[in-house]
C-alpha cells in the first residue's frame, strides 16, 4: 500500500488507499455498529475526511489514520444518534438482533455479543481487530499508536475478562450446550 | 476452524503471557467461537463501487478527479443539473404532503390528514402473531429521566392497592468481583487450566445474581376511563403521484417514461450554505427527518487532528451545557420557521439523563459531555402522550448542537393521520398490577439464575408508583408488510431508583387483551425457561 503521504497526494495514490483499506475499514465500521447502511457511510464519511486531511496534513501512515478517523466517526455517529449514552455503552445500540440470522446461531452469538458488550470500547476494539479483522498484534499497534507488548497484554486481560465477566459462556463451552456455529 | 490458527493465536499470546496457558481448554473453545461469532458484514465488491460513487459525489467539489471518474456514468452533469429542477418539484409537492398546515402548502389541506375512526379490531392481531416489535429495545438500560415522572392528566382515578411481588426477574449476566473472598464456585468445576491438576486449582468468582421484584404501592387502579383505542398511522403513497409527475421528464439521455410504473422511495435534499442542512424524504414511510449536511458542519481545526490531545481540545465542556429553556427556544424557533404544527405534540423536553451518570462517576474531568441536547416533543393522537417501551416521550426528537449553538438534526415528520379502531380492554386491576410488577412489557433481559442454590442470588425489591396512562408505539409484522401502532398502556414509574440500578425507570403494561395475553405466555416461557434455560452449576459439573 502507500505508506507514506505527504501534503501534495495526488488522486491515484488515494485511489490505492481506497482499493487497499475500503474492505478493513467498512468490517471495522461495521463491527462496531453492526448495521451495514451505517458502515457504508460512516466509511464514505471517514474517506472524504481522510482526503482533505490528506491534502493539508503530512500523514506518516495513513492506514492507522484510517483507523483513528474511523474510531471518531463512530463515535460521532453515535454521540449524534444518542448524545446522552456513555461512550462504553455505544455497542449496546447496536442492532444485534438481525446479525444472527440463522436460528441456531442466535443463542450462542448472543452470549458471545453479549460478553463483548461488558468489555470497555477499547478492549473490544482489541478483540474485533485481532479476531474479526484477523489483523496481526503488530499492526494492531500501529493503528492503536500502541507497542504491541502491550497491546498483546491488553488482548490477553480482555479474554480473561470475558472469561471471569461472562462465567456462563465457559459453563455452556464446556458443557457443549453451545454448538459449532 | 483449524487448530494451526487457534495455536497461532494461542502462541502469540502466550509469549507474553505466559499465565494463559493455564485457561488453555477454555481458550482454546472461546477464541473459535468468539471467531465464529463474528457477524456478516455483507462486504462485497458492489459495496465498494457504491461507497466509491458516493464518495465521489462529495469529492467532485474539490480538486478531485481521478477515482470515480471512472465509475461517474457520463450522463451524470446532465443529471446533476436537472436534479435542481427535479428536487424544485419533489420539495413542493413533499412539503405539501409531510407538513399540510405549512404556510407554503400549494392548496388545501390534505382531506385524510386527522383521526379516522374504523371498525373495532381493525389492525388485526396486536400480539405475535402480528410478530410484535416496541420501539425501544435496543435503548440503554436506565436512560429514564426525571421527565418520566407520572401525568396528573392521562392518569386513570385511584384506589389504594398493594401487592406484594410474585415473580422476579434477573440481571442480564452475572457480574464479577475478583476478590478471593467471593471465591464461590468449587475449584474442579471449570476447565480453566491446562490439566487436571491445574483444573482444581482454578477459581472462579462470581458476584451474586441480583434478581429484581417489583411491588406495587401506588394507589389504587380504576380502569373504568382507560382507552380501549388502538391507533395506526396511514401512509400516503406519494411515491407513485411524485414519481407520475416526473415521468414525463428527460434526463439526458434517459427518458424517464421508458421506465413502467415508477414508485419513488427516497429522495435527500441539501443545504449549500455553511451549516446547511439536508431533509431526507422517505415516500415509503411517508416521512422526512432532516440531518446536518455534515460537508457544510465541518470543523476544519477538529477534522486535522491526528491525536487524542487534539481531539480533547474540542471536547464539550460542563460550562457549554446550555440550560433547558434555552435549548427549547432554540428548537421552538426551528420548528416554527419551518411551520411545522407544534400542537400536535406535547410539552418540549430536554433528555438530561446523562446527567446522572455524570454524578455518578468518579472521574468527573474527564466525563464525555455530550454535545448534543436532546429535545424531545412527544407526540399527541386525540391528546394522548405517545411513549417509547421504555416509557419515555417519543415522537419529534430536535437536537441542539452545542458548540455550534444551532439545531443540526431533527426527527421523524409525519402527517398527522391516523386510524382509530377499538379493542378489548383488560378491566381486572389486579391482573394489570401483576403484570407490572413481573416487570412489564419492557423486559426482555436474559433470565439466568441458579437452581443449585450455589451461587448467591441477591433479591432486591423496587417500588413503583401511581401509573400514567399513555400511548405505546409499536409494530406488527404480517405478510412482509408492517404497520406502526400506538396503544394504550399504564406506565408505572420506577420509584427510588438505586444507583446500581441500569433497567428501566419505567414499567410498561399494555391494556388490550391481545398484548397481554401475549406478555403472560412470554412470563409463562421465561419462568419454564423457554427462552433462555436457567443453568444449574452442578450440572456442568458433573
């Protein structure tokens, strides 16, 4: 990808950051709205900011630019949508309720969404980019202006709270009452 | 998933944690379907050109033209300049439509706008059959504010009553304090460890299950004046009239005609002009909200920065919270200039819950103010208060922007037209209060507790108060067609409301037979573990 952009980025190399980050940052967008329509604009909108950004500003790397518009465009949207919701709250108004269509994968996704919910906003930022966007720790780090000791530390105490947190998810694991979706 | 990548990410992990190997069994499951859980995202390759072409249509303003010119359909300046004369047309006819009191209506009043009275159980059934959805599920639990407080108005007449709680329902999840003291569970129950011998060592420890009562000790129900009406809104098909009065027009090189039996469904229209707004039409829905063009709202010194600090600076400050009154006349002098009819709804309100969570916290400096006031209108059919499950005004919703001192969002217009049908109405007062105090129409929250009697289970009672009467929206789904219904309800408030406390502040129960016949077999299912099976520990143990 281009990794570099200086104030005088021309059209073709934003084309290229497009074509080369449209897919993560529309999964990340929705993954943390969980409602496609909002996903397609907020990525549209974290484009057209990142342009004009592009324009004025020297952006040593661009991609975790992205990331760091994208994580102020949710929490635009949902400071617009609810302005009085605390920011750690923001995923409950996500519709989750139509993810899951698939019946027999209702109850497990939900206690499993359910455990991500307790999680703080930025845990489970670590846990969607690790787990759904299948990004490395390293550039994880990158995108979260993070080392990536710790933020392989922050990975490791998130899935112990959703372990400690959401006890009943490890009794239905082991008891296998939740199924391979 | 296969077991190279589940090692992968175990691997990695354990490089610099090296105590998670001993949650090996349990991770090993929970990553797969944490992994498993992750939903459909519906990304595809027609997604990215309509993102692209969107994005172009606010790019194209700029120096911009390499990315979607490509995609651009050539005919597109023709369509652009026509749009104006189009959207010349969509306005005055919409205007007409959406707000028939508006000083820039083109004729009369629209004949249908008002209450229509239809034959009694005309919407068809209110309970799941229609398949059921309220208008709040997915609110945060404990956004009721003080504004939630009951009206003297709609109140039916009282007689004193108390009754003691029957049922009780649970916390969604069970929370956990990691303090030894609460070590509750048995050390070999679960498989945390690597081994078996690691496994007894394992502890787990879990905050009581805190099951929530509610009694009744307002005063007593006289349900001889409750509303036995149901209403539901009636949309207009505009989309067909505006999309026939369009069809004769050429869009370079189209010619609309071409097209049979045009239907138009949403139209947006934008302010250019700093802090335009933008009035999105749905023909659909029969319905228009308007947003800020955010293009026009931008921030130029905010939009460049690049890191926390920054961002921090433009944060809302305690200080720039304006009081009620003046968000109100803000939003009054808005709707107004638009002519909109604000009779038609009720009292303004501003939502202030954020309010407490604010003195909740003990990390006031850096509380996230919003910035944002909400004002809410709730909306009035034959002058009864429209409310949300939650028991919270719903109707016209304005937004105050604070910064900018302005209002940059208000939602949703709809004619005011609607049909009146009545339906048979709960008269036993102690039913109703039953209901209430299993918790309503409002609580859908999981149903876990343990029947072991190993872990602690903590019962608290909540007190409610005298209800209101009011109207609840909701909607049915039949046949792939939905209508929005209001019907009449009781709603109880929440009194003393413990800080801990995140469920509502408001307990709903409906008055029509038909959703309460259907609340009782939903509290029937709970109570067998229908929904969601209670677990007993010591079966997972064994």
């Amino acid at each position: 990808m281009a990794s570099n952009f200086n104030s005088t980025i021309n059209a073709a190399a934003f084309d290229r950051l497009y074509e080369e980050n449209i897919e993560a940052i529309y999964n990340f967008l929705f993954y943390k709205t969980l409602n496609r329509e909002t996903a397609a604009d907020l990525a549209q909108e974290v484009f057209l900011k990142a342009w004009r950004g592009l324009k004025k500003n020297n952006v040593e790397n661009p991609k975790a630019w992205l990331y760091t518009i994208s994580r102020h465009a949710i929490a635009d949207y949902y400071k617009r949508l609810k302005p009085q919701a605390n920011i750690d709250d923001f995923w409950d108004l996500a519709d989750s309720v139509n993810l899951l269509e698939k019946l027999d994968q209702k109850m497990a996704g939900e206690k499993i969404i359910h455990a991500l919910k307790k999680l703080s906003s930025s845990d489970r930022d670590l846990l969607i980019m690790r787990f759904w966007l299948d990004l490395p720790f390293a550039e994880i780090a990158t995108h979260l202006e993070k080392n990536e000791g710790a933020v392989k530390m922050a990975c490791s105490r998130a899935l112990k709270k959703i372990q400690t947190e959401a006890p009943f998810i490890c009794f239905l694991l082991l008891a296998g009452q939740i199924s391979n979706l | 998933m296969n077991t190279k990548k589940i090692n992968q990410y175990l691997e990695e992990l354990y490089q610099f944690d090296p105590s998670l190997k001993k949650h090996e069994q349990i991770l090993r499951q929970l990553i797969p379907q944490l992994i498993a859980a992750k939903p459909d995202s519906g990304f595809n390759p027609e997604l990215i050109q309509k993102i692209k072409s969107h994005l172009e249509q606010s790019l194209k303003k700029t120096n911009y033209k390499s990315m979607t010119k490509k995609i651009v359909p050539f005919w597109q300046p023709v369509l652009t300049w026509s749009a104006g004369v189009i959207a010349m047309l969509f306005l005055a006819l919409t205007i007409y439509q959406i707000f028939p009191d508006n000083q820039a209506q083109i004729a009369n009043k629209n004949p249908e706008t008002g209450v229509k009275k239809v034959v009694a159980s005309a919407f068809g059934p209110l309970n799941s059959q229609g398949n059921v959805v309220t208008s709040d599920t997915r609110m945060i639990g404990g956004l009721g504010s003080a504004n939630n407080s009951p009206s003297a108005q709609n109140a039916p007449e009282l007689k004193e009553v108390s009754v003691t709680a029957s049922d009780s329902l649970a916390t969604p999840l069970m929370t956990v304090n990691t303090t030894e003291e609460n070590d509750l569970m048995p050390t070999n129950i679960i498989g945390m460890g690597g081994g078996e011998t690691e496994l007894r060592n394992e502890k787990i420890m879990i905050m009581p299950i805190i099951n929530y009562s509610f009694k009744y000790q307002g005063e007593p129900l006289d349900l001889s004046q409750v509303s036995k009406t149901v209403y539901r809104r009636i949309k207009n098909q505009n989309g067909f009239a505006i999309a026939n009065l369009l069809s004769g027009l050429e869009i370079d090189p189209i010619k609309l005609n071409s097209f049979s039996n045009l239907k138009a469904t949403y139209i947006s229209l934008a302010e250019d002009k700093p802090f335009g707004l933008t009035a999105s039409f749905d023909f659909n829905d029969d319905s228009v909200s308007i947003y800020s063009n955010w293009e026009k709202w931008a921030n130029p010194e905010r939009d460049k920065c690049q890191d926390e600090a920054c961002w921090s600076r433009f944060r809302t400050k305690y200080e720039d919270i304006p009081e009620d009154s003046v968000a109100i006349q803000a939003t009054n002098d808005f709707l107004t200039n638009l002519g909109v009819d604000i009779s038609r709804y009720g009292e303004a309100k501003v939502n202030n819950s954020w309010r407490r969570w604010y003195e909740q916290t003990t990390d006031k400096a850096n509380y996230y103010f919003p910035e944002i006031v909400n004002v809410v209108y709730p909306l009035l059919i034959d002058g009864q208060e429209v409310n949300n499950s939650a028991g919270e005004p719903d109707g016209l919703l304005v937004n105050y922007n604070i910064l900018e001192k302005r209002v940059s969002d208000a939602s949703t217009f709809t004619p005011y037209n609607y049909e009146a049908s009545e339906y048979e109405a709960e008269t036993s007062a102690d039913r109703l209060i039953n209901l209430a105090e299993a918790g309503g129409w409002n609580q859908f929250s999981y149903h876990l507790y343990d029947s072991s009697g190993e872990v602690e289970v903590e019962n608290r009672e909540l007190i409610l108060g005298t209800p209101r009467q009011g109207l609840i929206r909701f909607w049915t789904y039949q046949n792939n067609a939905s209508q929005e219904l209001f019907a009449p309800a009781l709603i109880f408030p929440v009194l003393d409301v413990p800080a801990d406390y995140y469920g509502s502040t408001n307990i709903i129960v409906p008055l029509t037979q038909d959703l309460i016949k259907e609340l009782e077999e939903r509290n029937t299912q709970y109570s067998q573990g229908g929904v969601i099976s209670p677990i007993s520990i010591s079966s997972v143990m064994r």
